[in-house]
C-alpha cells in the first residue's frame, strides 16, 4: 500500500485495473471540441494544456510517451515557462502510476507545488442506480435558471466558507453547451437548498462524472449524498453510459467506497502560480 491507502497497481483487484484502464484511455488525454468550460485547448508533445474560463491552466495527459531524464526537465520547464509568460495559475494533475516514478520531485525542482492529493473512484452506473429514500420533506430537483445555480453558489459558499462567485457562470455555460453535457441536481428542504451536485456526461466515452454534493451540516448522515448519487447513477445508466467516476477528497473517498465505488489511484495536482508583483521599492 502506499502511503496515501491506494494500493500500487499490483495490489489492485483485476476490476479495478481494468477501471483504471478505461478511465486512463478514454479521459485522461482528451479533447472536447468547442467545450464551454475552456478559453483554449492545445495538445503539445504527450500532453493537453487548457485554459479554463476562469483563467486557470491545466496540464493533463495519458501517458508522458517515455520522456525521461533530461528531456523531461526541458519539457517540464517549457511548460512552466509558457503559463509564467502568460501570468497564469496552472495545474500539472501527476497521478500515482504515472511514469517516471520521479516526476513528482522533477515537478517540485522546476517550481511546481504539490496540493492535497485525492482519490479517483469508479463504479458502474447501473450497479449505483438504485434509488435511495430521502428525509421526509426532502426533495431533489433537476435545476437550469440563473437563480436556482446561485442558491447552488450559497450552498458551496455556506459549506466551504470561501468565495464560489464563479460558479453560477460555469454551471450556466456548461449547461448551454457546446461540449459535454451537465447536469446540477439540488436536494431542497422547503426553499433552502442542503446539497448540490453535478454530473458532466463525456460524449464519446463510457464515464460520467461526479462533481459537487456539498451538504448543510445540518442534514448530513442521512442518506442526501446517497440520493444525489443514485440519480446520477440512473441519469448515466439511462443514457448508454457504463462508469461514474469521482475525484474524491480523503472526507468523501471512505464515503463512496462504503457506496460500491472503487479506489484506483491518487491524483496530486502540482500548482505553479505566477510571482506577484508590488510597486517598486516594497
């Protein structure tokens, strides 16, 4: 086991090898054409450099193609150089199996920080479907307007006790399309929202994925999330989709494994932010 609890790729079940696999060729590299969550989008060498409508990059891939050594380093400060010279935060997602088995000190030589990492969990849509009783007086809601999506932003504001200002926006486009489809699911209580939650469906491959399901304190521990999940399960099953997947913090992995989804790697996201700059003298 390593140190994070995710078994190395030998202690994995052949099931979740085989999760793993799938979700490696058919999300980790891909592309989505006129996608409404992305200023830009641009495959360069093994790797997939996006810019969200935020602002923030992203650098992802399926493999590194061999890249080792000295050419590593080189690639590695290429990317570095070109979110530095367009002052733009950037994430470089490492996942545990990836290769070489140094890139994770490579990434830290060249000035990029690790952040809390978490865990990729997939299960099968069909097998996680089944519906799940709610609280009395607890409902779920298939939501689309401007004001539903900032009683959503509340929600994660209330919860996480930051600024989620952005959110309404990108749940908006993606909701309009182009690009993958979205979907936001609220559970309600009265008029108060006490969990919010998304699933993007990834047109072209067998995943959906599982984002959100923040949940008042309040009403925790009472199957909310479970419900959140289960129709999203149903909604990806119903729609010829064979995997969810989560990216899971270390509070929510437990919680989703007890729910069937299996745990097939560790995602650390390595952060380089641009050096701020004050006026001269301070």
């Amino acid at each position: 086991m390593t140190t994070t609890g995710i078994p190395e790729s030998r202690e994995l079940s052949a099931r979740a090898l085989a999760y793993r696999d799938a979700y490696d060729s058919q999300l980790r590299a891909r592309v989505v054409a006129g996608s409404a969550a992305y200023r830009s989008v641009e495959s360069v060498g093994p790797v997939v450099r996006k810019i969200y409508e935020s602002g923030h990059g992203f650098i992802g891939y399926q493999d590194l193609g061999g890249l080792d050594g000295a050419a590593l380093d080189s690639f590695i400060a290429a990317q570095r150089d070109h979110f530095t010279a367009l002052g733009l935060e950037v994430e470089w997602k490492h996942h545990s199996h990836d290769l070489p088995a140094d890139l994770p000190e490579r990434l830290r030589a060249a000035g990029f920080v690790p952040e809390e990492p978490e865990t990729v969990l997939i299960g099968d849509a069909a097998g996680l479907a089944s519906p799940a009783e709610l609280p009395e007086g607890v409902r779920l809601r298939e939501i689309t307007s401007r004001t539903d999506l900032e009683r959503v932003r509340a929600l994660e504001e209330a919860v996480w006790g930051r600024d989620h200002s952005w959110l309404p926006d990108v749940l908006e486009r993606e909701l309009a399309g182009p690009g993958d489809p979205c979907v936001v699911v609220t559970a309600e209580a009265d008029d108060t929202v006490v969990c919010a939650a998304w699933a993007r469906f990834h047109q072209g491959t067998g995943f959906v994925s599982l984002w959100g399901g923040s949940t008042l304190p309040a009403w925790r521990g009472r199957g909310i999330y479970r419900a959140t999940l289960a129709h999203r399960a149903r909604l990806a099953a119903d729609r010829g989709f064979r995997y969810v997947q989560v990216d899971a913090s270390a509070d929510s992995r437990p919680i989703l494994s007890r729910l069937g989804l299996l745990p097939v790697a560790t995602t650390t996201p390595f952060v380089l932010r641009p050096a701020k700059t004050g006026p001269s003298g301070g």
